[in-house]
C-alpha cells in the first residue's frame, strides 16, 4: 500500500496512478518497484528430469520403441501371478520376462522412463518363480513319467 | 528324502523349491560380482533371466529329442495299449536333460549380450561361476526329490518317500556329492577369475572361465556317472547318454580353449 504524495490517498502497490486524484506515481514507483524486486523469492529450480525427446507441436507422436513389448510384459505378468500357480501357464510367465527385458530395454535406451517394463518384469518373475515352485517338481526328472510309457517300451 | 513341504496348507516339491531358491541365489551373486567389477547390474540380471529361459527351453527340447525315438519306435505298441494323445503328451513334457540346458543356456545369455551389443567374455567370465553354484544348489532338491539317484551300497541312504527312487533299498546319495564336486567347481572358477583379474590386461583373456568350467564339469560328469543307479535314462554305444555327452563337450572344450585367439576372440 503506498499513498499519494498529492493528495494522500491510500493506493495499491501496483498502480502507477492515484485512483483519486490521477497523480503519477513515478519516483515513488521507482523506488518501491526496487524493493518488491529485491524481495522476490528466488526462481523455483525445476527439479532434474529425464531428458525426454521434444515432441513436435503438430503431426503424430513418433512411436515410442519397446513399449508395446512393454504392456505385453505388463498382462502377461499379471496374468502369471493370478494363474501361475497352475503350473501349465509357465509359459505365459516366461515370455512375460522376456518381453519385460527387451521392452524395458529398448524404452530406456531411447531414452523414456521404462515403468511399466519393470512392473511387467517383476511380476511376471514372480509368477514363474511360483509356476516353477510348483510345477517343476521331482517328475522334472522324467523317471516317474516313464512309468507310464516304460511298460511298453521293450 | 523329503519330497514335499507343507507350507500354508499346500504340499510343495523340494525340488521345485530348491530350483527356484538356485535361480534366486546364482542369479544374486551375478549381480553382486558384477557390482565389485563395475558392470551394470541390470544387464547382468537379463542376460541371467536370459541364460535361465534359454536353459528351461533347451533342456525341455533337449528331453523331447531323446524321447522321440522311443516313443516312434513304439507307437504301434502304444496305440494297441490305447494310450491317449494327452499321456504322450504328459510323457514328453515330463522332463530336463541338464546338457540340453547347459547349451540352452549359453545361447539364451549370447543372445541378450548380442542384441544389445555387449562384451560377451566379460559378462561370461562374470556368470560363469554361478552355474556350478545353481547346479549345486538343484542337486540338493534332486536329494531331497529322490531322483538322479545312486547305486546300491550298504551304508548308503534309503529314499523310502520318493516316488521315484526304488523303496526299501540303501542308494548312495550321489546328488550329495555332486552338490559337492560342483561348489568344488565354484571355488576353483572364483580362484582363477581372482587370479587372472588383476594382471597385466593387454594379456588378461576373458572368456575362458566358462571353458574351464565345462572342461572340469564334462570330467567330473562322465566319472559320477558311474555312481548313477538310474541307468534307465538311455544307453548310447555302450556309455550313458550324459557319458557320451560328456566326451563330446570335453573335447570341444578342450579344442577351443586351446585355440581361443584364433576361435572365439575373432568370432566374437
């Protein structure tokens, strides 16, 4: 708040003229300015991010590689943690691994975050480990399948 | 010995168990060698899930191939039998051959590093002691499982639990001592990468430690094959089919590691 050297009013710090009496507020402008400068808080630093390609402002986004591989893993790794445990859909989790490898990266070696690769990879780590756990037990082996097929073997 | 553990109210095989705790633990000490050796620990974790996959499919098609012939030879008796499609099916998804998965494994990891253009010895000379840890590690759920059993003896260990070792007889506990052969092995790799690291590095050849290993695997291999009661696992020209394996692997071995600078610093 500052007042009018002329007529006394009271005025916003903004203005640059008296809202009664019209006078400019020019020295007074020019010191007070200095100061509200002088107190500005320091510019807020952006905190460090990933360099992350410019996109043009028109025409399509370019794809981005590997993130297709990258939700691939993802399912296929929640699909794995709810069915793994049947064993038989080993496989699901096993290329869940390998998309969530490759697509993680090729994502990071373009140069974007690879969240969702790292999401699908560990899950679907987790789902083979427990496939694994129960599936490969002792007849991994093979011997207790030949009991089946043994007999008619000469 | 123990085949199952009842946790949580489910029964689960040791051997599966014991797999998994293999891949958890090996795959851990690839990544804790490559911290001390400054190499990414990312890409060591997937040439490792690489190397594992890789191992799974070439042992699994390793299986099919030598139960193809059988099962070929056989089919008129097995159709007269009325033997469903899903029991063949079931038959020849039933096992791993552990040379299918050794070669598996080497192409699975290759692979990786060759996407992605990294320096194979290295990373083979870093993960190469892991295997005989990870096989040491499996051999302890083979004993807990009962399978990959011994022969008869008198003070041996009786696997009266197993559903795959013969009941009521005394077998030597040969998965035992291949755990121990193969943490031998680990510590023989450790001691020649230590030795090896920090010498002069123009003649420092990474690369080898993987050769050596297979060197002292196929020997010690071929000789605790002899100890195997489960001869049921195929005969091939008067050995074993994992002896004959053996030999072949040895002599390659020998071969490359003899001609490495011609052979695989100019290959790769």
């Amino acid at each position: 708040m500052k007042f009018c050297s002329k007529c006394g009013n009271q005025n916003d710090d903004n203005v640059q003229f008296c809202l009664n009496c019209g006078n400019k507020f020019e020295e007074e402008a020019s010191q007070q300015q200095q100061q509200p400068q002088q107190q500005q808080p320091p510019i807020y630093q952006q905190p460090q991010q990933p360099m992350y390609p410019q996109y043009p402002q028109q025409g399509p986004i370019p794809p981005v590689p590997g993130k297709g591989m990258a939700i691939a893993s993802l399912v296929l790794g929640i699909c794995s943690l709810a069915l793994g445990w049947t064993g038989v859909i080993l496989i699901l989790g096993i290329v869940g691994i390998v998309m969530g490898v490759l697509g993680g990266k090729k994502m990071r070696m373009a140069g974007y975050p690879a969240g969702i690769a790292t999401a699908g990879l560990v899950m679907s780590i987790i789902g083979t480990a427990i496939g694994g756990l129960i599936f490969v037990s002792c007849m991994a082996c093979g011997a207790c399948s030949y009991c089946a097929v043994l007999p008619l073997l000469p | 010995m123990l085949p199952f553990v009842n946790f949580l109210g489910r029964e689960i095989p040791m051997y599966g168990l014991m797999f998994v705790l293999a891949a958890i633990v090996s795959i851990g000490f690839a990544m804790l060698r490559a911290k001390q050796r400054g190499i990414p620990s990312d890409d060591t974790l997937y040439t490792s899930l690489f190397a594992v996959i890789g191992a799974i499919v070439g042992a699994k098609v390793l299986y099919i191939i030598t139960m193809i012939g059988p099962v070929i030879k056989n089919w008129s008796n097995m159709m007269e039998a009325n033997v469903s499609v899903w029991e063949i099916i079931a038959f020849a998804s039933g096992g791993f051959v552990f040379f299918g998965g050794l070669i598996g494994g080497i192409f699975g990891g290759i692979i990786y590093l060759r996407m992605f253009k990294l320096n194979i010895p290295e990373y083979v000379d870093l993960i190469a002691p892991c295997v005989p840890l990870a096989h040491a590690i499996g051999r302890v759920g083979c004993f807990f499982g009962g399978c990959c059993y011994g022969i008869e003896t008198h003070y041996g260990v009786e696997f009266n639990l197993s559903p795959v070792a013969p009941h009521n007889v005394r077998l030597l506990p040969v998965q035992l001592i291949e755990t121990d052969v193969n943490l031998l092995l680990v510590l023989i790799l450790l001691i020649y990468g230590r030795s090896h690291e920090n010498k002069n590095k123009s003649k420092n050849k990474p690369g080898k430690s993987l050769l050596l290993y297979l060197i002292l695997y196929s020997v010690s291999r071929f000789t605790l094959e002899f100890f195997r009661g489960d001869k049921a696992r195929g005969i091939f020209f008067g050995v074993s089919t994992s002896q004959f394996i053996s030999i072949i692997i040895f002599f390659i071995s020998v071969l490359l590691i003899a001609f490495y600078d011609k052979i695989i610093i100019n290959k790769i």
